[in-house]
C-alpha cells in the first residue's frame, strides 16, 4: 500500500471504479440479447471481465516500468500500428462488419488497431515535440508543424478508408491539441483547420451513409424509423430514467430497441436505469480524472512525460465528452465507445495501458502542492 502513495491514486481510483461500472453495465444492457444470440446470458460479461483483468495487469505493468523507455520504441510504435492499419485490408487478415473494416482477427479476440494507433501518435508526438522544444524548432513551420501533418494525412486517411470517422477525428484533435500545448504557432494551426475543412465536408458527402447520419443529427424525425432510429431511442432512454431512474436492470430499451446497447449508446441505458444522477456521476468522474491529468501534466519532471500527460488527458476528455454528446444527440452519431465502460477488448485494454503510462509519469512528479 506504501507503494501506491507515489501515484496519483484518484486517478488509479476513477479508472479502477469506472472499469467495475462499466463490467457491471455491460451486464446489464447485454443479457437479453447474449441469452438470445448466443444462448449464454453472461457472454458478454464474462469477455469483458477477460479484457479488464487482462488491462488491469498491463496497467500495473506499465505504472511500474520507466516511461522514459517509450522515447527508444516511439518511432517503431508508431511504424508498427499504421502496419496494423493496413493490415486491415487484407482478406482473411482483416475483419469487416457492417460495412467497415476496423479490425484484425486474432484467435478469440478482434484487434481494433485505431486504439493502439490513438496512444502511438500521442508516444511519438510526445518524443518528437520535447525534442524539437529543445532545439528551438516548434515556431517553424517546415521543422516544427509540416511533418505532424503528413504523419497525421496518412493516419486519418487510412482510417476513413476503414470508414471509422470517430476514430479519425479523435486523432485530429489530440494531434493539434498536442501542437498548440507545445507551442506551435496558432496562424498554423488556425490556417489548417481551415484548410481541412472543405476535405472533411468531402468525405462526409462522398459517403451515402455519413450524409443520412448529418440529417438524421438535424431532423431524426424524418425517417424516426430508419436513420433517426437510434438517437430517438437513445432520447426515450435517457428521457425514461429522470431524475433517479427505473433501478438497476430495468431498462426497457436494450430490449431490442436500442441498437449498440452495451458499446457506443451505453450511457443511454445507464441513464434510464440510474437516472440523470448516475450520468451526473459518471461525467463528474471523467470530469475529474481528465483534471488530475492535467495535474500531473503540469508537474511532470520533464517535457516528455509533460506531453504523453497531456495527450492522454486529451485523448480520455475527447473520448467521453464525444460519446456523451452522441448520446445526448449534441452531435451526429460517430462510433465512438465510452472509455472505461463501453464493451470492447482493444478500447479497454488500450485505454487502461494509457492510464498505467499516466500513473507512471505521476509517480515522478515535481513539486506538487
């Protein structure tokens, strides 16, 4: 117990209760269809305990292993997970369902390799900008901005081929978080999100299917039983629960009405069973883990740990506060699980390897008050 006083045990504490939430809630909106699917009630609470045990032990390891070691593996990290990107679209390699291709099968488990890519970018950003800081490089525009957008072009353009725009967009915007927090100058900033956007509202209309979600976002009421469905049904759970909700188990809308129940629109069942309290606390929590990140962030003892803090406060605030947002119907559906808590091997276990390199970096802080 004395060895855990050198990290910051709220955030060990925020991820270890939002993974047990989560176990408990994909339990909960999952039964009904695991039992009829695949005639075992428990399937998919017993593939998510797998995943968490297998996540809470690559946390600890990665709490207890020097993050400075990451500054070595940073380059062939990155290298290797756009490998894994391509992989995807190999046949026999790669996995499609639904009519994207995100992942690589493995023997009982599907690799989705965008999670891996989230927390390679961030490492490799992380290594590049503490050294372009120290060689005074982040104010020019060849040396300090133009290779982050190549690397970057190439990523997002893998993932929209993969058709995952959730994923793509969360790479954008931890991307130019990162280069603003280094020092990047904003009129470059600025001039390529401006730049970027025409390509955006490209790919948002060159696919049929991206086009229904946007008037399905501004109006779901026009085909409420086609692509309208799933918000409007997200809205009638979360409506359902008020103020404290049906009761834990009591949902009526992951019977067969909520599509994705147990993955991206499982904070809609949370708030039909718990309530506008129980989504209330579960933001908190977020809410306050992303904070003490930025904590340990500002006191880490060098600029490395510095931008790895940082981006994955980024990375984990994007994450939740975007899932939420699609849930609430804030923004057009996207595909993004709740971290933490929506059911997913490769969501999970990246994200707590991420929290593991967070605690480690907190281990090591400055001068905290």
């Amino acid at each position: 117990m004395k060895d855990l006083e050198k990290y910051d045990l709220i955030i060990l504490l925020m991820a270890v209760a939002l993974t047990c939430f989560g176990i408990v809630m994909v339990y909960s909106t999952s039964s009904v269809m695991a039992a009829k699917k695949y005639h075992d009630g428990f399937y998919f609470l017993k593939r998510q305990g797998i995943y968490a045990c297998i996540g809470f032990g690559i946390m600890l390891c990665a709490m207890r292993f020097d993050y400075q070691i990451l500054r070595k593996w940073a380059v062939v990290l990155l290298l290797g997970c756009i490998f894994l990107l391509l992989l995807v679209f190999i046949p026999g390699v790669g996995v499609k369902a639904k009519g994207a291709a995100r992942w690589i099968k493995l023997p009982g488990f599907n690799l989705q390799p965008s999670e891996l890519a989230k927390i390679a970018l961030i490492i490799y950003m992380a290594y590049s900008l503490d050294k372009k800081n120290d060689q005074g490089k982040m104010k020019i525009f060849l040396a300090g901005f133009f290779p982050y957008m190549v690397i970057l072009a190439l990523m997002l353009g893998i993932l929209l081929k993969q058709h995952d725009l959730g994923s793509a967009l969360t790479l954008f915007f931890v991307a130019f978080m990162m280069l603003f927090i280094a020092g990047s100058k904003l009129k470059y900033i600025g001039g390529c999100g401006v730049l970027a956007a025409p390509f955006g509202w490209y790919f948002i209309v060159s696919e049929p299917y991206r086009w229904e979600r946007i008037k399905a976002y501004l109006d779901p009421w026009q085909d409420p039983t086609g692509t309208g469905f799933q918000i409007i049904q997200s809205w009638i759970a979360v409506g359902t629960g008020g103020l404290f909700g049906q009761g834990l188990g009591e949902s009526k809308q992951k019977l067969f009405y909520l599509p994705e129940a147990h993955t991206d629109f499982i904070l809609a069942v949370t708030g039909e069973e718990l309530g506008f309290v129980g989504i209330t606390i579960i933001a908190s929590m977020f809410f306050l883990l992303v904070l003490r990140s930025i904590r340990v962030a500002l006191y880490a003892e060098d600029n490395f740990g510095r931008f790895l803090a940082y981006g994955i406060a980024v990375l984990l605030g994007t994450e939740a506060f975007f899932n939420m947002a699609v849930v609430t119907g804030m923004v057009p559906t996207k595909g993004l699980a709740l971290p933490f808590i929506s059911y997913g091997g490769s969501s999970l276990i990246v994200t707590l390897l991420a929290t593991g390199i967070l605690l480690n970096v907190s281990s090591r802080m400055r001068g905290t008050p």
